[in-house]
C-alpha cells in the first residue's frame, strides 16, 4: 500500500516576503494619515488660540477704556490771568481726560490721562499716557509717568463726541470737543488696523457718569 503524506502549516515558519511587503505598505499608509491629521489638528489648534487670544486682548483694551472713559470728571487747569482750561480735550484721533486710574492702585486720586497714537518712533502703536492732576498744572505739560502700550500695530484711531457745542439747540456728533465747561453726552471710539491683519475692533461708545466736577 502506498502511504498517504500529510502537510501541516508550521506556525514557527513566520510570515513570507509578500506578507510583510504587504504589512509595511499598509503600516506606511496610516503612518501618512495620521501625520496629516495630526498636522492639519496642530494647524486648526494654533488658529483658534491665535484667535481666542485676539478675541481676548481686544475685550482686555476695550474695558479698560470703557472703564477710565465712563469715570471722566470735569476739571480744569487754573490758568494766571486767564479762564480755566478744561482737562477733557477731545480731538478725533486722541483724547484727554480726568480720571481714576485703575491699573495704578498703588497710588490713589485722580489722573490726566491721554489716549492716543504713539507720536514716537513707533506711531502704529496705541498708547496711554497718564500724570497726576494738579490745577497748577497745564495740558501742555508732557505726562509725567512712562507710557503703557494697549495695542501694536495700529493704523489709526478715531474718537467721535455726542453732546451740545455752546448754544447748539440739538444735540450731534462731534470730530472735536475742546474749551467746552460740559463733558460729552457720549464717546464713541473706534481702532483701525491694517487690512492684511485679523484684528478686529468692534466699535463701542461709552457715557461718561460723572459729568460735574467734584468736590475736591
């Protein structure tokens, strides 16, 4: 009789070439997808925190300038010879006002503060200026404290006043707002930036609470 020879598969044989050509392809495909998706997550991610921090640095300025604008008081330099020069002067691309400062706690009373383009080498930046009120003093004195930047690369700023000019029977909007013994109703301030940048600045407008002067 002839004996009948049986094959078994030796499971110590290991994989053959095809096999493992087969598993490197496949290994080297999801190795592509996954370095494209974590490529095209880590991308998405820095955008959203770059525009999370946008978002969070625009809302940080504009309260802070809500904040010192709403607490304008009426004051006024004493002048020899002279009527009192008012403290607030607006113009449309700066503002001079008399207020609390509420980012120097550490010396209390009222400030002249100025908000405006920087008029140094840097004039993209938007800068705040502040010195301690005296009615000795003058708005022409430079600020005696050293300028705190809000915002770079600026390409302009633009501040609007809703009020009464004088003898005015209605109330209007406003490019300047100087020599006047009332503060205006409103202020409306707006920042530019150049057109290939992001930012974005939503315009707002603040009513100043204290529009009599204080007893000092």
């Amino acid at each position: 009789m002839r004996a009948t020879s049986h094959r078994y598969d030796d499971p110590s044989a290991g994989y053959t070439l095809v096999e493992l050509l087969v598993a490197l392809t496949l290994l080297g495909f999801i190795a592509v997808f996954l370095s494209g998706t974590f490529r095209f997550g880590a991308r998405a991610w820095d955008a959203s925190e770059q525009t999370i921090d946008r978002v969070g640095q625009m809302d940080a300025v504009q309260n802070l300038l809500r904040r010192e604008l709403s607490q304008a008081i009426l004051l006024s330099f004493a002048r020899a010879a002279a009527e009192p020069e008012p403290v607030f002067a607006g113009a449309v691309d700066q503002v001079r006002f008399a207020a609390p400062l509420s980012i120097h706690r550490e010396d209390a009373g009222l400030y002249v503060i100025e908000l405006g383009m920087n008029d140094g080498a840097s004039r993209d930046d938007l800068m705040l200026r502040w010195q301690v009120f005296r009615p000795d003093r003058s708005g022409r004195d430079p600020p005696t404290a050293d300028p705190v930047v809000l915002l770079r690369n600026v390409s302009g700023i633009r501040f609007a006043y809703f009020g009464r000019l004088g003898e005015e029977i209605e109330a209007d909007w406003h490019t300047e707002w100087r020599d006047v013994a009332a503060l205006p109703d409103l202020i409306r301030v707006d920042v530019e930036f150049p057109d290939s940048d992001p930012r974005h600045w939503p315009s707002f407008i603040v009513a100043p609470k204290l529009n009599k002067a204080p007893q000092l």
